[in-house]
C-alpha cells in the first residue's frame, strides 16, 4: 500500500512543487480573506453603532422637540406679562392726561 503524501495549499496549480510565486500568491490569498473578513467585522460594527446612535439621535429629537414647546409657553407667557403691565402702563398714562 502506497501512503499518499497530503498536497500542500500552497501548491495552487497542483502540479506537486510550490514556487515562489505560488507561496506570494497564497500568502496575499490569506491577508485578502482576512482583511475582507475584518471588513466584514467593522461593517456589522458600523451598522450596530449607527442603530444606537438612530435611537440617541431620536431620543435627543424628541427631547429637543419637548424643550422648544416649553421655551415657546414661557414666552408666551413672559409676552403676555409685558402686554398686561404695558396695557396698564398705557391706562395710567391716559388716567393721568385726563386729569390733566
């Protein structure tokens, strides 16, 4: 019985000899797989971190949006406060040039 000897990955062209080139060729083969599985990686990573910063983004909107109604009340009130003493100050003014 014959023992087949494993072939060798590197061996690209299975013709039983490694050569140089076949060595570069599997070498820049494996940094490709993992440079494209680390992208891969960052890509998912990137997808998650854009899921949570949609919801702070969302969260911060609407929290904006609560601010800008309650700014809007106190100056509506603030404007009608300057419109009630300015009226006042209006009917004084003219209380006064009647009695003048």
């Amino acid at each position: 019985m014959c023992e087949e000897t494993p072939k060798d990955p590197r061996d690209l062209n299975g013709d039983g000899k490694v050569t140089l080139s076949e060595k570069i060729q599997y070498k820049a083969d494996q940094a490709k797989d993992k440079i494209e599985a680390a992208l891969k990686d960052a890509k998912e990573d990137a997808k998650e971190l854009y899921a949570k910063a949609s919801v702070k983004a969302k969260e911060f909107g609407e929290k904006a949006s609560e601010k800008s109604k309650e700014v809007v009340e106190k100056a509506k009130d603030v404007y009608a406060d300057a419109s009630a003493k300015a009226k006042e100050k209006i009917d004084d003014f003219k209380n006064k040039e009647k009695k003048a």
